[in-house]
C-alpha cells in the first residue's frame, strides 16, 4: 500500500501579500490584474466569504466585494515562497512532484520509521513549511493515491490534515460531486449531470454500458477507476528542480561547529565530484542537519558565489550557511547538496570566473581521475 501526501499552500499568493503585509491581514484581499479586464488570481479566505474565487473576472469580483484590496501580483516573491516551500518537501521525501508553485505531491512510502506516523509527520511537515516560509499555512491531504490524496487536502482547508485511510475511499468520495474528479471538465459534467449522475457515488453504482454510452468507453473505465478511489499513476518527480546530494547518517551523535564542519566538508566533496561527473555547475547550496534528540530535520539555503562545481565553493557556501542553525545540540546526519543546476554547455561564459576558483576544479578533476582509477583513498587534505 502506497501513502501519498498531497500538499497544498492556503490562497498562496493572498497569503503572501498577508505575510508582508501586515496591514492586509484579516482583510478581503485579491491578488490579480488591472481592475476592468483582469481576473483574479488568488483570493485571501476573507473575500472568499462573498464568492469570489480564483479565475473569476475581476469586474465580477469587485461587484462582489467592492472593499476588497486589490493587489497586483509580485511573481517574484511567490517564487521565493515556493523555493522554501519545495526544500522542505526534498527534507521528506525524494519523490516530489510539483503541480504548480504551490502544490506538490510527495511518495511518503515506508517512511513511517523515519517520521512516525502520517498524521505526525504531516504535522512536523506542517510546521516545517510554516517556519520555512515565515508564516504560510497549508493543507495536507494524505492518502493510498495521488486521486485521493489531492481531493484530501482540499477537504478541510486551510490549515487543515485530512488522512483518507485505505477502506474508506468509497464512502468518503460517494457524495461529492462528480466535478472533484479529474479530468471531468464542464462539459463532461454537464453531460452526465444530465443523466442524473451527479455525484461520484453515482458512477461508482453507474451501469458500465450506459456511462460508456455517455463519455465513451474509455473514459468511462477511468471514470469508474476513479470513483472506486483506485489510481495507480506514480508520484514523477521533477526532473528540473533536481539537486546532486550527499548525506551520512552517522554512528554516533556528534555536536559542535568544528566536527559537523568536518563531516560537512567530506560531503561537499562528494557532492561536487558528482557535479563534475554530471557536467554540472551550481548556483545554490544546502546544508541539512538532523538532529538526534527531536529527529528534526534543519535545511538552510543560499545562492553560490557564482555556478561553480568545486568542493571548495560549496563547502564556503554551505560552512556560512551553519550560522543561523543550532550546532551545539547532538546531531546524528550531516549532508550538503547542490541545486538550481546548470549544464556545463550553458556556462562558457564561465570561462571569466576567477583563477583561484579554476584551479580548483582542475586540481580536482584531477582528483577524480586519480580516484575513479585507484579508488577513493586519496584525499585533499585538511585547509
Ligand atoms: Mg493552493
């Protein structure tokens, strides 16, 4: 049985425009264009009360709620959010797939021992996201299917964890409307609104041959799938978004900036290795400790001086990045990874960055070679 979380952001870029802006709190807020032809791109839960929603032509909104703030949105800072909110999903799980800047489902297979149990690890999860982004909330829906688990965490929104347990698909999903299902568009609901099949319990007790005489056949073993709770799509994870990675887990607890620095940079160096043997350059890093006495998983970020793939520049990067984390606790995994990548191809204009910098990489492809040959005994020796 596989467990699948489907994580959602609350009103993502309202709630951003909430977060900065202090006086926007509590307030009806509408994130989108110009007030006569746009439409809107998201709406704070307190405009929702009278109807508006996102995609709703602007005009409409505001005859809805002529008090409503309207804010022009800043991609910028949503992207921002989205970068915090994505790193911590890499803390859960290796399987991430996002759906859009603010949604994402995470393969969350077998890591019971890992995290405990779902509703616990949605909470860790929860509160991760929370501090990572300064304040968002989102909702958790968790189930055996990626179906089931988006329909979750819209079910008690926002700020909400709902937990679809195997064995209650079918009756969780029986009176909602035939619209919840994917893929079912207007017209296909009107169509079978039409029929008298309103809702996804509908389908599921639908004769087969009167649906396929509906929607086509195809479309109706989908559509009968569905409505079981049966999915089996995989959770894809995104291949762009991806970061060349190393961690140990370590046999016993170590503490104290000096020793963590120690295993830090043994991991840079694996990590930019493997950026040179990918053709890899990186502009961000990432350092993640774990910590031993509350099994809280701590990431902190930042941009490189410049792309680079030399273990020196991602050890500084990552080293900096330790000052704003706790290192006097007991720490039992240290790892460094590499992110927001570039193909060697795209970097000739690399060619300008400055010596001392080259001649790392060089000395340590050099290195490589040396290893890949005879093994990974040699090492580079303490700075
Ligand atoms: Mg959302």
């Amino acid at each position: 049985m596989r467990l699948i979380f489907h994580v959602d952001m609350d009103a993502f870029f309202a709630s951003v425009e909430q977060r900065d802006h202090p006086e926007l709190r509590g307030r009806p807020v509408i994130v989108g264009g110009g007030k006569k032809r746009g439409v809107v791109a998201a709406a704070s839960y307190e405009v929702r009360k009278f109807g508006v929603h996102s995609a709703m032509p602007m005009v409409r909104a505001l005859r809805k709620c002529p008090d409503a703030v309207v804010i022009k949105p800043r991609m910028s800072h949503y992207a921002a959010a989205s970068k915090q909110l994505m790193a911590v999903l890499d803390n859960y799980s290796p399987l991430v797939e996002p759906l859009s800047l603010d949604e994402a489902f995470l393969d969350m297979t077998g890591t019971e021992k890992l995290f405990g149990t779902p509703l616990e690890t949605a909470a860790a999860l929860k509160r991760d996201i929370f501090e990572a982004t300064d304040g968002l909330t989102c909702s958790v829906g968790i189930a055996p299917n990626k179906f089931l688990a988006k329909i979750a965490s819209d079910l008690d929104k926002p700020d909400g964890v709902t937990f679809i347990r195997h064995g209650t698909e079918r009756q969780t999903l029986a009176p909602m409307s035939i619209r919840k299902i994917w893929g079912v568009g207007k017209k296909t609901a009107k169509k079978l609104e039409s029929r008298m099949l309103h809702t996804i319990g509908d389908i599921a007790e639908a004769d087969f041959i009167k649906l396929a005489g509906i929607v086509g056949e195809r479309s109706a073993r989908h559509l009968k799938q569905l409505a079981r709770g049966e999915d089996d799509r995989p959770v894809v994870a995104d291949r762009e978004r991806k970061s060349v990675g190393a961690e140990t887990t370590l046999s016993e607890d170590i503490r104290g900036r000096q020793q963590i620095e120690k295993h830090l940079r043994a991991q840079c160096e694996r990590v930019a290795r493997e950026l040179r043997k990918k053709n890899l350059r990186a502009e961000s890093a990432r350092v993640k400790l774990r910590y031993s006495r509350t099994f809280r998983l701590k990431t902190r970020q930042g941009p490189m001086p410049t792309a680079a793939d030399d273990s020196r520049t991602l050890f500084e990067t990552t080293r900096r990045l330790l000052d704003t984390l706790e290192l006097d606790e007991p720490i039992r995994l240290v790892g460094a990874a590499a992110f927001d990548l570039i193909a060697e191809d795209d970097t000739v204009q690399l060619a300008l960055f400055d010596g001392e910098r080259k001649q790392n990489a060089k000395l340590e492809k050099t290195l490589d070679a040396i290893r890949d040959k005879f093994g990974d005994k040699i090492g580079r020796g303490s700075q």
